[in-house]
C-alpha cells in the first residue's frame, strides 16, 4: 500500500500526537505535505511542536521563524479542546493532496530547483497575502519560510550578506525594493494574478542569470587550469 493510502486508511485511529510520532509512515505523509520531510527523524521535536499546538503564543512552533511548522501543528490541532482534525475524512485528502503535490515538486527540484519554488510560491501567495495580521507581519512570514524567502530576495535582487541585518533594517530594505520592482509595498498586494506572476518572472529570470554568470565562471576557471596544464 502506498503511504498516501495507508495515510488515509489509518489516521483516523491517531487520537495523540504520540501515536502519529510512532507510525512512521504516517508521520512522513504528514510531514511531507508541509513540506517538513526532513524532520522524520527529529521524533521528539515533532511531538512537541504538535502537542504544544499555536494558541500559546509561547508554544514552540509560534516562536521559530520557519512558519511551515505552525501550519503543520495548526493543522493537524492536537491542542484544540474539541479534539484533533485526524478524524476528518476530508482533512485526510487535504494532507494527502499536500502530500502529492510536495512529492511533485520534490521531484520537479530534482531536475529544476528554480522552478520547484516557484511552484511552490505561486500556490501559497494568494494565501500569504490574504493572511490575518499586519503588513509587518506579513513580511515577517517571508522573512521567515525559507522557499518564499529565497523567492522574493532572489526576485528583489538583494545584496549578499543581507540576511544578516536587523529585522526592522531588512523590513525596511523589503517594502523599498518591493516599490522599486512592482510598484508596491506590503505583501497583501500580492494578492493580484498579475503582481503574483511578475514576481514569478522575476524571480526565475534572476536565477536564469545567476545560473548563467555561475556556469561562465565555471568555465573561466576550466580554461585558465587547462592553459596552465
């Protein structure tokens, strides 16, 4: 039986987080929808961070900066008084339905790691965009996933070593290269198809080019050892 279907068929039957932490092969479709498959192992730090839920805003998966873990524990609602979403029939395919799509995009990276996040970009914009909360907040949520992150700066074109700066100098930085490049400044905008796909095009572009300077380096170098050999 493939993982998706033994998902589908047994978790139901998973009332604590423990218990999906101990079926592996349901803990790999959970945590592959979201994109999260490198935690398989990492047994303890799933538990907790599904456990602890997000309504705490000190439970642990509130406080990282990687938000693909407040999704996944929001998610799955461990911490919810009424029960987890695990005995949801149409909760089930929704993961399942990540899982797939993830599994895709793996396997699209495989041969174009570029594209594979802008897949993954296009598809969770509308939703970022739309997301309750400030416009601070938002850009916090980029800064945050490491896929949009790499989307945007990309796109942007920001400088090496950026990263590194104080949240509220790259805010600042974000909104003003936002303007420079699309026309605007909170990432709400980007709730427009158009705005959506230019910034796609961008980003793919930026890489493209990247990719190119990479590859002529590459062969400078070559030329220059063969000369000397």
């Amino acid at each position: 039986m493939r993982d998706a279907d033994y998902y589908k068929a047994n978790i139901a039957k998973i009332e604590t987080a423990e218990q999906l932490v101990d079926d592996r092969r349901l803990l790999r479709v959970a945590l592959g929808a979201f994109g999260l498959e490198d935690d398989i192992d990492n047994r303890y730090f799933v538990q907790k961070i599904l456990e602890e839920g997000t309504r705490s805003e000190d439970a642990l998966a509130n406080k990282l900066t990687d938000k693909r873990y407040a999704k996944f524990s929001a998610a799955f609602g461990f911490d919810q008084f009424t029960g987890s979403n695990t005995y949801s029939p149409a909760f089930a395919q929704q993961v399942v339905d990540r899982y797939n799509r993830n599994a895709f995009e793996i396997a699209l990276g495989d041969q174009d790691e570029s594209m594979r996040l802008a897949l993954n970009a296009a598809q969770d914009l509308p939703e970022l965009a739309a997301e309750d909360g400030t416009d601070d907040g938002r850009w916090y949520l980029v800064m945050g996933t490491p896929y949009l992150r790499e989307v945007f700066d990309t796109a942007m074109n920001m400088p090496s070593g950026f990263s590194q700066l104080d949240l509220e100098q790259q805010l600042e930085i974000y909104r003003d290269r936002s303007e420079q490049r699309f026309g605007v400044s909170e990432v709400a905008d980007f709730a427009d198809p158009e705005l959506q796909e230019k910034l796609i095009e961008q980003y793919l572009l930026q890489s493209q080019l990247a990719e190119s300077t990479s590859y002529s380096s590459m062969s400078v170098a070559l030329t220059l050892l063969q000369s000397a050999g």
